[in-house]
C-alpha cells in the first residue's frame, strides 16, 4: 500500500501538483492519465523519491525507494555499460544475486553490447526487465508500452497481469487509453496538477467517451479533410 496525503510540488511560482491525496493497494493496477504537462511524470518523480515535495507520502515497506521498481519514460543509462552489466547494477542495489540472467532475458536483448547501442524500444526493455529482476513489492511505470513493439507490447500486458497476481502495487502512465484499460483496475485522471476523477474499471467506457468529447471535441472537423 502507498497513501499520498495533499501532495503538492511547484517550481518558483508554478503549480504543478496540488493537493494530490490517493491511496494505491496491494494487488491492484492503477491508470494515471491526463494530458502533456497534467503533472503525470512529476507525481512519479515525488513518489520515486527523486523530487522533494510538499505533502506526505507514506508505505507499508520503509523505505519505499528500497522496494520500488521505477521505470522512467526516458530510462538512463552509463554510456559504456553492457545490457548484462546493467542488470547486474540494479540487482546489486538490492543485493540480489542472479544466475543465469540469459534464461531470463525474456525480450531477446543482445546483453554483451553496449547499452548506447540500443534503440529506444530496446532500452525500454531492458529497464523493465532489470526492474523486475529485483524482486520489488512496487512498481511505478512511466510511458511502459512507449516505443516498444507490438510483441513487446503484449509481452508487458501480460507481466502486469502476472503482478497484479503475485499482490503487487502497479502504477503506470500511458498516453494509449487502450492499455490502460485493458490492464488497470482504477484510472486516476490528472488536470493541470490536480486529481480531478478516479475511475474504477466498470466506468471506463464512459471515461473514454467523456475523454475523446473533452480533448477532441470538434478539433477534426477544422481540418475540413475531404
């Protein structure tokens, strides 16, 4: 379980969360969607404990950073560190020991090159891939299915789906509505840094149809296509 209580972060005089409260559970995946700048990777960051904040964010494991998988929308990576060679960092901070790590590479990644080398897909990958080779009781999943391919795609649906059954707590952001539904058990919608809605999985439909009236409108019919 992790409960935010009036979680509020501004830079200067820019509000860009205010006054977030939510609690997420154990064994349960939640949506957070809005639009660019709604304060979606902001909130993530505070979470992660790499933003200070106003506000308190509390766990049932303490620390929380100890037992959290974060997955950032651009992973970084040292530019002269091999795929096994990252792996392996992020297993040691657990202090995790892997045998094996190529019988677990799960998305087919050249784990002898360098990490530099990647393609934007393939980087995301391997950061999903070493998140949950440490054994985390949280994950906290920012943009997970961006510029990954249709295989990988489905290949994370359904490790999602594998959390939510081994009782973890599973945070992501997607700006693809259709992977949220088909893996969320509740959609927290952001607007301009407040939580405007929480949804649960029986009011989706209704959620998209609100979404698309709200961020659509008549914006296509400008365009006068013929």
């Amino acid at each position: 379980m992790i409960e935010i209580t009036d979680l509020s972060k501004q830079y200067g005089t820019l509000k860009v969360l205010e006054n977030i409260s939510i609690t997420f559970g154990k064994g349960n995946v939640y949506g957070v969607a809005g639009e660019n700048g709604a304060g979606k990777t902001t909130l993530f960051r505070c979470i992660a404990g790499l933003e200070t904040y106003q506000g308190q964010i509390v766990s049932e494991m303490k620390p929380l950073k100890n037992c959290l998988g974060f997955l950032p929308a651009e992973p970084y990576f040292f530019p002269r560190m091999t795929a096994m060679e990252y792996i392996r960092l992020l297993a040691n901070a657990r202090k995790r020991k892997l045998d094996d790590i190529e019988s677990k590479n799960i998305f087919d990644l050249p784990l002898n090159r360098y990490v530099s080398g990647f393609s934007t897909g393939m980087k995301k990958k391997l950061a999903i891939t070493a998140i949950l080779l440490q054994g985390n009781t949280y994950f906290l999943l920012d943009e997970p299915f961006n510029g990954i391919d249709m295989q990988g795609n489905l290949i994370v649906t359904e490790i999602i789906h594998r959390l939510k059954a081994l009782n973890k707590t599973v945070i992501l952001s997607s700006h693809i509505f259709s992977t949220l539904t088909e893996t969320c058990d509740e959609i927290c919608l952001l607007n301009e840094g407040k939580l405007c809605k929480l949804v649960q999985k029986s009011d989706f439909k209704e959620l998209e149809s609100e979404m698309k009236s709200f961020l659509i409108g008549k914006k296509i019919e400008k365009l006068n296509i013929i």
